[in-house]
C-alpha cells in the first residue's frame, strides 16, 4: 500500500493511502471516545494527538442491533468508544478548493454506517471531495430520559461537520462550498439540520433522498415513552444515569430497539415514532416549521424520493392483501393520524384506482411515509430560495430476478455509481440500459454541489420547483420534468400532513 504524504490537521498529523487517483483517509477521529462519563454526552471535540494517525482502514461502526446487508456489511466490528469518525475519498490535498459532499447514512436513527456507499466513483467523476461520518444510534443517540442530553445522534452530525470545515482545505476541498447529502435517516437528518439553529454556517447545500423533515414527527412524547419501557426492562429508576452508565451498550442497544419495534406496530406509522425529536435546544422546534420562517433561506436544495418507497414492507404479506384489508389498513393509519373513519374512506377512494391491492397500499405509505413530506419541504424552502429542485425516481428494479419497481434505497447505487457493486443488494436487470441513468444522476448531484443547480449537458432541463408548477424530474428510463405529478393524491393530505 502506498500512503499519502502526511497532513497536519487542527487535531494532529494523519496519513491516508493512495488509490489510483485519488487520495483516501478512513477512520479519522473528530470526537473524543464517547464512554465512561461521556456516553449521552454531546460530542467533545478530538483533542490533539502526538505523533501521526494511519488513516488506513475504516473504524468499527456505531453499536446497533440490526442487520441490513449492504449496508452494515456483518459482520463489521462495532465499538461505542472509536466509531465517532469519518472518511474522505479526495483527488488531491492541494490548494484547488474542491466542492465538498457529506454522505449522511441511512438506518432509521438506529443502523447504518459510514463504509457503505464509498466516495470513490463520484470524487474521480466530478473532481469532489467526498466525506462520510458516523453517528451514535438509537439508544446511545437517541434516548428521551430525564438527565440525558436529546438528540446526541444530531450532535455528532454537527460535530462532524465542524471538523469537515475547519479541516477540509487541508484535503483539497472547500470549506465555503459544502453539500451535505443522504438517503432516508439520512435525507432525514440533512432536511432536521436545515431547520436548526445549531448548524447554521456550516453547510451550503442539502439533498435529501428518501428522507425529510416530516411534518407527523418529531413526537416527544414517543421517545419518551420508549426510553421509560427501556429503564423499566433493565430495572434501572429514572435519573440514575450511572447505573445507566454501566449497562453494557450492546444490551442497551438491543433492549431499546425491541421496545422501540413494539412502540411502533402499536402506535401506528412509523413516522410517528422514529427520533429524533423536539427537546427545546438542539432541535427547539419542528425543523419544518423554521424551514417556514426562512432559516434556510441561504441554503440550496434538492430533494426526492422513490416512486414505489414502502414496496419492500408491503411485499412479505402481499397474499394476505385483498381490497377489504387495504381499506381497512388505510382507515386505520388515518384514524392514528387524528382523523376520523370518514376522511379514511376519502383516502381510500383517491388511491383505490393505483391497481392491485399491493399496489394501492403501496402508493398510500410511500406518500404517508416518503413523498408528500417532501414536497412539504420543497414547498416551504422555495418560497425563500428559487433553487429548489425535485425529483422522483422511477427505475423498476429487481432483487433476485424479481421485480419490485423504484422501491426504498434502490437509488442509491445509481449516485454513487455502484450498480455492479453486488454488496449494494440490488440486482439490475438490464446494466448498459441502467448505467446511463446513473452517470446523468452522479452529474447532476455534482453539479448542484458546486453550483446549486442539477442541469448539466446529459440531462433534459430540470426545472426549478415552486408551488405554481411543481416541476418534478423524473429520474428512470427516460428523464423528464413533470407538471405537479399525481395532483389529486397530493392534495388530499392537505388537511392531514401540514405544519
């Protein structure tokens, strides 16, 4: 392995490797371990280190009780005292002040890393630097208990971000043009720091894919209701933090995300029940509304979802699915919603006609769960900013030899230009149809990093989004920008998904 020269840093010297091309760094610590007296803690800055850090290899991941291949890669050693680190895949630690992207994972706020996808393909395609960050999941970055800190999963996002600037000139990129970008917990958590106080300067630009600030959450009565359940199961009396303390985190983690599972089939959508939430301080309140008042006004966006998100949930008891259980299951999710049986009739009528019953519920939770909260966020920032852009994903994809449609995450590999990456867990049926759909959605984000809008020569003009056309770029086998696509369903939630 050849390595780099060797980088001075505000916290200490590192030294990455050399991969044709391009420069690497895996592993770079920009928190303190956070154990002992600083688990639920807000992140404290690194201190400096004497001598010089290999940045070599990945770190272990944050501790979590799931399983998602392809994007955890199990089994990859999981540590809560050396996880809080990041990568960057640059083309050069020179002075050309490249535009930066942070990749944020996804996970739902409980699994997910910073290995997967890598920056390689878009840093070589665009001449970018390309970062990706861990942060404290579940548990230890999301529990809602008298004496802890909320939303330290946040925190170390924006911690994160303040070495990504204060550092990055060091690695070729520019600290005064960054785009922060993720899928799903992770558009979730691009969108939640746009409507913050707390992160304010430190970014320029937001893309959020399958993931925005939802009008329905942010419930803190949930997390609280999950954090008492997870004290009660271990035993432990509210506000003893040290016998908190002493749990292990593996059993922590595990305990948390059985209940938080329970909490969520019983109280009904998920978006009801996923963190983080409103604590008055980091997130003072609903991310949305100051989205509203104009505290993103200086801030580029770009946002979207999958046509067919919810298809992988539906799909294992689509034989149990007849017209009766559609509707009762559409009724039943508005009822939990504050509504009443009437307006869950309503809604069955605007989607009765998308098809089959799978296909019905199917479009009715990718809208509740994906789709009309972005709109809701490219509605409300395009009033302050006209560089608002939208798009809907909408390339039938397949998984073993099946088809599923633009289901939840099948994008990814598409930006990140992995769609022959086996470890992405997509199977593309027809590659060389797929692969020029790719290359004009990697040129396009990278684009709209360094200047704030997605055109570029491959691609059909993508249209700003206001709230009189609503130009939508669809991104499948042909790209075009579409009119206010599927009107009637986006405004039957009016009165239903509004902040």
């Amino acid at each position: 392995m050849q390595t780099t020269e060797i980088i001075e840093t505000s916290v200490g010297m590192v030294r990455g490797y050399i991969d044709g091309d391009l420069k690497v760094f895996k592993g770079i610590p920009y928190a303190e371990r956070p154990i002992g007296e600083l688990r639920f803690k807000p992140p404290v800055p690194r201190k400096k280190w004497f001598g010089v850090f290999d940045a070599l290899d990945y770190s272990p991941i944050c501790v979590q009780n799931a399983d998602y291949p392809g994007w955890t890669l199990p089994p990859t050693p999981q540590s809560e005292a050396d996880s809080l680190t990041l990568n960057i895949w640059t083309p050069g630690t020179d002075n050309k002040k490249r535009s930066v992207m942070v990749w944020f994972h996804g996970g739902g706020m409980s699994s997910g890393s910073g290995r997967l996808p890598n920056g390689f393909k878009l840093a070589r395609r665009g001449d970018i630097v390309v970062v990706s960050i861990n942060y404290r999941l579940g548990a230890l970055g999301f529990s809602e208990i008298k004496g802890i800190e909320s939303n330290i999963g946040i925190l170390d996002q924006i911690e994160a971000l303040k070495w990504i600037q204060k550092n990055i000139e060091f690695f070729g990129g520019d600290p005064d043009c960054i785009t922060i970008f993720g899928f799903s917990a992770g558009g979730w958590s691009v969108s939640i720091l746009m409507g913050i106080p707390a992160s304010k300067g430190l970014f320029n630009r937001v893309i959020a894919q399958s993931g925005a600030a939802h009008p329905l959450s942010f419930q803190t009565k949930n997390g609280m209701e999950i954090s008492k359940r997870v004290l009660k199961t271990l035993k432990i009396n509210e506000g003893d933090i040290e016998s908190l303390r002493r749990i292990t985190a593996n059993e922590l983690v595990e305990v948390h995300t059985k209940i938080a599972n329970e909490v969520e089939w019983t109280t009904g959508p998920w978006v009801l029940v996923v963190p983080p939430y409103i604590d008055g301080s980091t997130i003072p309140e609903h991310p949305l509304g100051m989205i509203k008042k104009g505290i993103a006004s200086d801030i580029d966006l770009m946002v979207g979802c999958t046509l067919n998100e919810s298809i992988p949930k539906i799909k294992p008891n689509s034989e149990k699915l007849d017209m009766g259980e559609v509707k009762r299951r559409i009724v039943k999710a508005i009822k939990l919603l504050g509504h009443d049986d009437k307006k869950g009739l309503e809604m069955f009528e605007v989607y009765k006609d998308a098809g089959d019953p799978e296909a019905i519920l199917t479009a009715f939770s990718t809208d509740l769960d994906f789709r009309i909260s972005a709109i809701r966020l490219a509605e409300e920032q395009s009033v302050h900013t006209p560089r608002t852009y939208m798009y809907l994903f909408t390339y039938p994809l397949k998984i073993q030899g099946k088809e599923y449609g633009a289901f939840h995450g099948g994008d990814v590999g598409f930006i990140h230009g992995s769609l022959d990456n086996p470890k992405m867990g997509v199977e593309i049926d027809n590659l060389e149809e797929a692969q020029p759909l790719s290359e004009k959605m990697m040129d396009s984000w990278i684009a709209f990093a360094k200047t704030g809008n997605p055109n570029h020569e491959g691609i059909e003009e993508w249209s700003k989004y206001d709230i009189n056309t609503r130009k939508t770029m669809f991104l499948g086998k042909d790209t075009i920008s579409v009119d206010d696509p599927m009107k009637k369903q986006r405004i039957a939630w009016a009165d239903i998904m509004k902040i």
